[in-house]
C-alpha cells in the first residue's frame, strides 16, 4: 500500500482518532466514538482506501515518484 496522506492529514486524523474513541469513556460515553477507530488507523498507517477511490493524495513524497 502506497501512502497517500501527507504528515498533516495523518497528525489530524490520529488526533481525531484519539478524541473519537475517548467520548466512549468520557464526556457523553456513546458507542459512536468507536468510529474514531477509522481515522486512527488510516493515519497511523498512512493509507486512505477513500482517497485511493476517489484519487486523492495528500502525501507529497508520493506525488514526486510518480
């Protein structure tokens, strides 16, 4: 998997990440902050299947090489 998301994007969604999961143990304590799991893993892996699809990319080393 190529990356396609540049370090600020990646910063951005493991913060989101972070705050989305823990609304499941603080503040309103809803399951809907499981979801942050989706933006923590994309950024730590640095891969977004959505920006693949729709031809997006983020990540300006990549950009260079091809």
């Amino acid at each position: 998997m190529p990356r396609n998301e540049g370090n600020l994007d990646r910063a951005l969604r493991i913060i989101a990440g972070i705050v989305l999961i823990a609304l499941v143990f603080v503040g309103p304590q809803t399951n809907w902050g499981w979801i942050g799991i989706v933006p923590l893993a994309t950024g730590l892996v640095g891969f977004c299947p959505l920006y693949r699809l729709f031809g997006i990319n983020t990540c300006p080393l990549s950009q260079r090489q091809g």
